[in-house]
C-alpha cells in the first residue's frame, strides 16, 4: 500500500488545481435547493464527470425537488467505502452577485463554495488519485443527494432511497460536508425536526362581544411557554421559531400557527419530545379553542456506531502521519445525512470536506488549502482501512 499512496499523494499534488477549476465549476452552476433546473444541470455535469472517469452512476429523480446522482467504480474484493455530498445550496441564484466565485488569498468566497461543493471537489480528487493509482481493493461510492438542505422535504424524503440503495454493505463512509476550520471530524450530531402547531378558535368583535370569542392566540400564548419550558440546553431543545395569527387588534383571533424546531441527541430522545408535543397539544387552556399538530420534514440524530471511534482514530492518525495536525472528534446541533448512515450500523465520519466558515451566510467561504489536505488525509485514511474493517 505505501506505493499506492505514494502515487495517490504525488497526483493530489500534481492536479489540484484540476480540482479547483472543478470546484470553481460546479459553485458558478448555483443551485439552490428549490431552482430544481439549477440541481438538475450540476447532477447532469457531475455525472458526465464520473462518466468520464469510468464510473457507473445512475440518476434518480423525483417530483418537486432536484436529482440524486450515485456513481461507483469497479467491484473490489472487500466491502465499499461510501462518500457522500450534497448538490443544493441555501441561496436563490443571484444572492452573490455575478463574481459567485472568488479567490482572495487562501480563502474561496461563493455559493455553497463550503456548504458543501468543496466537499464534492474533496471526494472527487480522492477518487481520482486512488484510480490513478490503480487502487481496486475496495469499491468507491459517491453519493450525491439533491434536497439535503430542506431535510428532504421536497422530495417528501423519496430522496433518502439513494442511501437505502448504496450504503447497505459499506465497510465506513465520509460525509464530505463542511468541515469545522480546526480541522476536527464531527462523530455525533443532533438530529432535528419541525412541528407546526395549528390553532382554531371562534372569531367575535373584540369590543362588542369578546365573551363570544375563543382566542386562539391565548391558547398558543399558553402552550408556547409549555414547549419552551421543556428545553434542556444539554439534550433536546425545543425552539417556538415564528407565530403568526389573528386578522385585526379589534377581533378576537380564531386562528394561529406557532412553528416549533426541535433538536435531540438519540432516537430515544426524538421519541420523548414527540410524546411531550403531543402531550401539550390534548390541553386545553382557552375553552373552543383547538390544537392540531402536524409533522414537517427533519433528520434523524447522528450516533456512534461500534465501529466509530476506531474509524476515527485510523483518520486522525493518517492526519498526523501527513503532517495535517491532529483532529480531535467533534459534537454538533447541525443536522446532516450521515445519520442515515449510522442509523445501518455503519461507522460515519462527517465534516471531513473543505474547511471553512459562516455557511447559510453570505460570508461563506472556505480554505483553499484544505482542499488538498482533506483529499490526502481520505486518500490515506481508505488505504489504511483494515481488511476486516
């Protein structure tokens, strides 16, 4: 193996700028997540790459959200390794401006430049080198999902059957999802979820007759302090994010809707905050007012597998051995896809793209650098990868 990584380093070395011009590419195609056109031309140019390149792919599509794209090399004697991504971004096409890609210094300022077409740029130089340098041990998986920052919503989570179909069977994967800029690998996130809260109640002239009335902002007003009250800022939380009811300060409000988000470390945890929801919503505080919950889009919690730590501790010393520093493990409130991965059972590590800062902002950007870096370290990390792993 020293000589495949050998010839795998020398090609990181040797192109990437290759990969740099790709990822100035794919960042000029924006793609936020509902320009479904957008989605659709960057999956269509990645997959011409991969095609390029000899990899199988094979693009999913779906009613109301962009494509899915997987793509694969040739069979290995020992189970594949997964390396997941996102196509779609935050902004709507034009938030940046026309210079959607720059470069100031070591730093790369763009539409999901960080969140996380760096990452795609990642995987991609890593599976490069290790097909340069004739590397067939193990089966190489990219998967690329096209609704990631709606958590699947508009998709109504048909999307997730990319990973249904392709992880199954992998020995690790890597979410090439932005990375923290110390260069730490996330093991564990919250998952979360949002809840709508929708209240009816009776309308009445609030001067003439208020007693005719049923406030459904009263009752929201009641229930909103018992949500917040169940927060534990060290496990779940429960966030009352937007309100919105009532037609005029002179009618007693017959309707209100109070969003709620909620982040949870476990499974378990998901469980019990649903439970509490659901308890909340049976009270009744205003007489004719009614209550009805309804569930929207979210992702599960990122837990450790068996197989977590040792999949990390191959990472951080592939860092070391690189002169990359050394990574420590890292727990977030961030949601992500790679808690589909560790819900099979298999190990995960996430963050492991470029690194970077502010993204969802319009000070997005990443680390040139890390581009490189991040490649040498998933290139050394799957050579490293036991054979009974």
């Amino acid at each position: 193996m020293e000589e495949t990584l050998r010839i795998a380093l020398a090609y990181i070395d040797e192109h990437e700028d290759d990969l740099i011009g790709l990822w100035e590419n794919i960042v000029r195609i924006e793609s936020q997540s509902s320009d479904l056109d957008g989605v659709a031309r960057l999956a269509d140019h990645l997959d011409t790459y991969c095609d390029a390149l000899g990899m199988g792919t094979k693009l999913y599509r779906f009613d109301g959200a962009g494509p899915a794209l997987a793509a694969w090399t040739r069979p290995g004697p020992l189970p594949p390794v997964a390396l997941m991504a996102h196509l779609d971004t935050v902004h709507p096409k034009g938030a940046f401006g026309e210079d959607t890609f720059r470069v100031e210094g070591d730093l790369v300022h763009g539409p999901g430049v960080y969140d996380c077409k760096g990452g795609i740029a990642v995987a991609f130089l890593a599976i490069r080198a290790l097909l340069h340098a004739g590397y067939r041990r193990r089966q190489l998986k990219l998967l690329l999902i096209g609704d990631e920052e709606t958590a699947h919503a508009l998709s109504h989570e048909e999307s997730l059957v990319l990973y249904r179909d392709h992880i199954p069977g992998c020995a690790a994967a890597f979410n090439c999802e932005s990375g923290p800029l110390n260069g730490d690998v996330i093991t564990r996130r919250k998952g979360g979820f949002v809840v709508s809260l929708l209240f009816q109640g009776r309308a009445s002239h609030a001067g003439n007759a208020p007693e005719k009335g049923a406030s459904a902002i009263r009752e929201a007003a009641h229930k909103v302090l018992d949500i917040e009250a169940l927060t534990d800022l060290s496990g779940t939380t429960f966030n009352c994010g937007t309100i919105q009811g009532g037609s005029g300060p002179n009618v007693v409000p017959d309707r209100c809707e109070v969003k709620v988000g909620v982040r949870f470390k476990s499974k378990e945890a998901r469980d019990t905050a649903l439970t509490q929801l659901r308890e909340i919503r049976e009270r009744v505080y205003v007489p004719g007012v009614s209550t009805e919950l309804k569930m929207s889009a979210g992702f599960q919690a990122m837990e450790l597998t068996e197989k977590t730590e040792p999949l990390f501790q191959i990472w951080r010393h592939a860092s070391e051995e690189l002169g990359h520093g050394s990574p420590q493990t890292a727990f977030t409130g961030g949601c992500s896809d790679a808690a589909y991965v560790a819900m099979e059972g298999i190990p995960v590590l996430c963050g492991v793209g470029v690194r970077g800062a502010n993204h969802h902002a319009l000070t997005e950007y990443a680390v040139l650098r890390s581009l490189r870096e991040r490649a040498r370290i998933l290139v050394k990390t799957i050579l490293d990868l036991p054979d009974d792993f």
